[in-house]
C-alpha cells in the first residue's frame, strides 16, 4: 500500500498537518486508535505519527519512515525546549 495512492486528494496536505499539527490531523484522518495510540497521541504526538507511518508504509515508502522519524525527534526537541524556555521566563520575573 503507497500512501500517495492511498490518500490522492492531497497527500503533500496531510504531509505538512503531520509535521505541523500531528494531533489535530491525527483526529481527522482516524488510525487505529486503543489505549496505546491514545496515550502516544496525548503525550509524544510525532512519535505516534511516525509509528503509524513505518507500520503502514515501510514497504512501499520508507524515505516516507526515515522523514517521519527525523520529524518525530526534531520535533519532541524543538517542543521540549520551547517549553523549558517558558518555564525560565517566568522564574526570572
């Protein structure tokens, strides 16, 4: 299964909610969503999508994975840092 066969209305759209927006893309796309997605959903958002990727798409789309992952962890940083920031702002005032 592609994933530019499998959603071919707009795969570059659903491409860029991922990366920008994983949770609200995630709400609308659907998945297989038990207890664990959930919890990924909830918690480490990119990883959940990057998980989602590799099981349905290692096959036909792995540059699809690797970008998938690299986001996943650029993007855990990018957040967690971001709020460590705001964190240090308020202690200061």
């Amino acid at each position: 299964m592609d994933f530019f066969s499998t959603h071919p209305i707009h795969p570059i759209l659903i491409l860029f909610g991922c990366a920008l927006f994983p949770r609200i893309t995630m709400l609308f796309i659907g998945g297989p969503f038990g207890i664990l997605a959930w919890l990924g959903w909830f918690f480490v958002p990119h990883f959940t999508v990057a998980i989602l990727a590799t099981i349905q798409y290692h096959q036909t789309n792995p540059l699809l994975c690797i970008v998938a992952w690299v986001w996943a962890f650029v993007g855990t940083v990018s957040e967690g840092g971001s709020g460590t920031k705001i964190i240090v702002r308020k202690d200061d005032k």
